[in-house]
C-alpha cells in the first residue's frame, strides 16, 4: 500500500514503465519547500503529468515515449497510477560531468537536464529507482491540492500494491544500478 505520489512527466513515467528510464533527475517544484527536492519517501506512486512537458524536452531517441503518453493521456481532472517506484540510491549531483554520465540512462533532453542543472543554485538530485507494475491501474480524480509544479502528493487513501512485478528483471536492474554507482559513486549520498 502507497498513499504518496511522484509527479513526473508523462513521457519520463512512460520510459520508466517500459525499462527505458532507471534515473529521476529532480530540481525542485516552484511550489516546493524553497523551491527545493527533498527525498521525502523512498516508495511512492508515479503520477503522470502533462505540466511543462513537451517534445522538446525528450531525448530524440526517447520521444516514442511521448506520443504514446499523449495517446494515453487520461480525460481532464483525472490520473492514472499503475506503476510505483522505490528508490535505491540518490545522489547529488554538483557539476554538469555527473549529468551528462547519466544520459544513457534517462530521457531528458540534454538541454532540459542543463536548465534543470542550471536554474537556481546549480546542481541536481538524481534518484535511481526500480519501477514496479501494479496488477491494476488505478484511476484518481485530481484535486486542487495536486494542482502546481510540485514533485510530491499525498494520495486520498493508500492504493495497494500486491502482486506487482518490476519492469526489469533482478539481472537487468542490478547490472544497470551498477554501471550508474560506478559513474556515480564520489557524490553518493545514501
């Protein structure tokens, strides 16, 4: 059971659905804390947004992931949760070298990561995650208080997660969290 949600672009939640995508890159939401990410939980629900996304933000090779998002894209006032993540690293990252090694593993384009990077203070947090499939989709009418660029939600009820797979195999996941560690490892923070 998880009553907390990620809002995340639609397209990212779609690459991260079908094993394209193991790393969030976070700056922090207009309406956050400061305008600051915090790694608030470890486990929360992937919540599609369609807030500040476009083409041009996904990497050329990734933007398949956008249109079958917008051809997914659910009737207004309403989302759709069906795959969850958990957090099995995070790390901070404090020049552009540590970005651009994490490009094999998301779909931003490169500049969306350099504005992310940029904006503010520069630096990014970036979150590994495993994604996970729920046995169904749950349907969740937005409200006001889900409304805005914030990365966190917290959910009406917690919504179940039982009998969810992961997106990737235990191999497939553990060789690509390896590859990012290594790349990774001097700005680790947990």
């Amino acid at each position: 059971m998880l009553q907390y949600a990620f809002k995340e672009w639609a397209a990212i939640c779609k690459a991260m659905a079908v094993g394209r995508q193991l790393v969030i890159l976070r700056k922090g939401g207009i309406d956050e804390n400061s305008g600051k990410f915090s790694l608030e939980h470890r486990d929360f629900w992937l919540y599609p947004t369609f807030l500040h996304q476009t083409i041009e933000g996904i990497h050329p090779d990734a933007q398949h992931c956008y249109h079958l998002a917008m051809l997914n894209k659910p009737p207004e006032g309403q989302a759709r949760l069906s795959y969850f993540a958990h957090v099995t690293a995070a790390y901070e990252l404090h020049d552009m070298v540590g970005a651009y090694k994490l490009q094999p593993f998301h779909c931003y384009s490169q500049q969306v990561v350099e504005n992310r990077f940029n904006y503010g203070r520069p630096g990014l947090h970036a979150l590994l995650v495993r994604v996970y499939r729920a046995l169904r989709v749950h349907k969740i009418d937005e409200t006001p208080a889900f409304a805005g660029c914030k990365s966190w939600v917290e959910l009406a009820k917690p919504l179940s997660t039982e009998g969810a797979v992961p997106v990737l195999t235990d191999a497939v996941f553990e060789e690509q969290a390896k590859l990012i560690d290594q790349a990774l490892k001097p700005s680790a923070l947990v």
